[in-house]
C-alpha cells in the first residue's frame, strides 16, 4: 500500500537547469517574517523570483509550484515536500497565515538549493572510492524478527552492492565482512583511511505498530547545524556542527539521487530523504548517507528483504544512484552539461 502521502510526489523525473543566486540570496526584495526564531520567505514572491507558477491543490493546505523543468509541492504546517518525485523532509515546517505561504529561509539554503544547483567537487575530483557499511553485527544484531537478524541481512545487501559497483569501475571495501562487531566511531574513520569518496550505511528497518501497513525506504543523511532531526531523535542541545556537516549540500544530493533510485526501481514506497545526526554521519569527512532498505516488520516486504533476488535489484538501484551522483558532481566533458534527470 502506498504511502498516504504519495500522491504528492508521484512526478515526472526531469532534468534542472538553474542558477543558485536566488536560493542563495532569498530575502532581497521578498517580504519574510519570523516563526518559532526561524526566519521565513514569502513562498509566493520567491515563486515569483523563480519563475514559478504557484497554485493551491487545497486551499490554504497544500501548495504546488510549477516550470517547465519542475515541480514542487509543500503542506501547511508541514515538513514534507515534494520535489519532482521524491519526497524530500524539510528542516522546518512550511508556515501559512492568512492565505500566506511561507517557507523557512533555511530550507531555501539547505534543502533546495543543493538540488536546483550541484555543487561541483574540488579541484574537478571525481568519485572512484567507495566505502560500505553494513550495520550492526556481532553483539548488536540489530532489528530481530522471528529467527531473522538485522546484520545478517545488512551484510549480504553490502556484499552484493560491492560486487556490483566493483563491475561499475569502483575501488570498494567494507567496514565488517563478516559477522564481527564494529563500533559506530570506528566506521567513518575505516572509510576516512580507505580514502573513500562516499559512505553508504546500509540498514533495515522495522516498527511494532502496524506492522501489517507501515513499509518503504528512507534514505537519511547529516542534519545541519541547529535545526532539528527528521527522526525527532536529537537532545535539543546537541544541534552545533559536526564534522560531516562540510559535506551537507554533497550528502543532501547524494541521499537524494539513491532515494530516487531506489523507490523508482524498486516501486517501494517513498518515506523521504531524511536528516538525523547518527554517529555514522556525524563523523564521517566524505559524503555520507544511511539507507534504510524497507522493513523486516511487514509480512511482504520482509520476504523480499530475505530473498537475494530482491537484494540484487536493490544493489543495482543504489548503484544507479551513485551514477546519477556521480554525474552531478564530476567535471563534465563539453557540451554533455552538469545536470542529469532527476
């Protein structure tokens, strides 16, 4: 069944051309207004700045804007956002009052404008080295049902996305090959001395309240400083930054091509890019993400998740995302531009 929230972001993947000026510098000309200590642009005049048809779905509740190229939609008093198919979770909740859209400045910065304009790697690296971590294992078995561990099927899942991006032309190790415990601090620097230029944390998921409803993918990558977790997770006085937030326009783009990937390829039900501050992602000096595949909780897609056929196609999903990535941020031949279809 799909998400409630679905039809929201059922839109066309198409490519984005566009400059990041205004993103970056939304307030000039705009009227904004303050919401719970955050700083808000008008919805409309940014809309306006953009070149973007904005019109209400539902009355003072859900908001589409519209281009040739894109399409967004936002709901009031709302973090979820649709951004061309994928639902993409904000920092703060989209504000209307008196028939008044408004959307948190920040989100212009660190949630859209990663996605409208890539930002290129330095110095024209390109990604070749890449760092798996299946998680869990050892004493830490994870998610349990019935006989089925978490690590175990974190670690086949990895073992297969290594075979397969190997075959794409990558350099690939994993933090575990085996059933061994790990610690959470030791991952990112395992990847920091393998050089890596991205880490992937593979995960499951599972919940003990509708067991029989709730399934799909997330994908979650770093929180930015001072804003609040997707998960809701965070001591509120733990929001400074971390070191894997230099990466945070990287590690939004990149949860956002696999998370396209993989409920497109997979026809999996979109539970959004996501922020939340793991200690995977906090430390990690690379870009950085943590997958979280579907959940072993739900009768269908529990079976899935223990077939390997199944897993194959999600390796080759998340393969596809790196790719997508990868064209984004690499130097491009002339004339082949720096976009792809998103």
């Amino acid at each position: 069944m799909k998400s409630a929230l679905a039809w929201l972001f059922l839109l066309p993947l198409i490519a984005l051309q566009f400059s990041p000026r205004p993103l970056l510098a939304a307030s000039a000309g705009m009227e904004t207004a303050d919401f719970g200590g955050h700083r808000y642009v008008r919805l409309g005049d940014w809309a306006h700045a953009e070149n973007f048809d904005a019109r209400w779905l539902q009355r003072d509740e859900v908001i589409e804007l519209t281009n040739r190229s894109c399409r967004l939609q936002f709901q009031r008093d709302s973090r979820n956002a649709g951004f061309n198919g994928v639902n993409v979770l904000l920092c703060y909740p989209v504000v209307v009052q008196t028939g008044v859209a408004y959307l948190a400045e920040a989100d212009l910065r660190d949630t859209l404008a990663p996605l409208f304009a890539p930002t290129p790697n330095p110095g024209g690296a390109r990604i070749r080295t890449i760092v798996i971590d299946p998680g869990h294992g050892g004493k830490d078995p994870g998610f349990q049902v019935g006989s089925h561990q978490e690590k175990k099927y974190t670690l086949l899942l990895a073992q297969e996305l290594l075979a397969q991006l190997k075959r794409a032309g990558f350099y690939v190790s994993l933090t575990r090959t085996r059933d061994v415990y790990v610690e959470k601090s030791a991952r990112p620097e395992i990847a920091r001395q393998h050089g890596a230029d991205l880490f992937i944390s593979l995960h499951w998921n599972a919940t003990t309240v509708g067991k029989n409803d709730v399934k799909g993918v997330q994908t979650y990558c770093l929180t930015p400083a001072g804003a609040a977790s997707s998960n809701s997770g965070d001591d509120v006085s733990d929001v400074e930054a971390k070191p894997g937030n230099r990466n945070d326009r990287q590690n939004l783009l990149l949860a956002y091509d696999l998370q396209r990937a993989l409920t497109h390829d997979l026809d999996a039900d979109d539970h959004g890019v996501r922020r939340a501050r793991f200690a995977v992602l906090c430390d990690a000096p690379m870009p950085a993400v943590l997958i979280e595949g579907g959940y072993m909780s739900h009768p269908v897609e529990s079976r899935q998740i223990y077939d390997a056929g199944y897993r194959r196609r999600m390796a080759a999903a998340i393969v596809a995302g790196v790719q997508a990535y990868k064209h984004q941020v690499e130097p491009q031949t002339p004339g082949t531009g720096n976009t792809t279809g998103r």
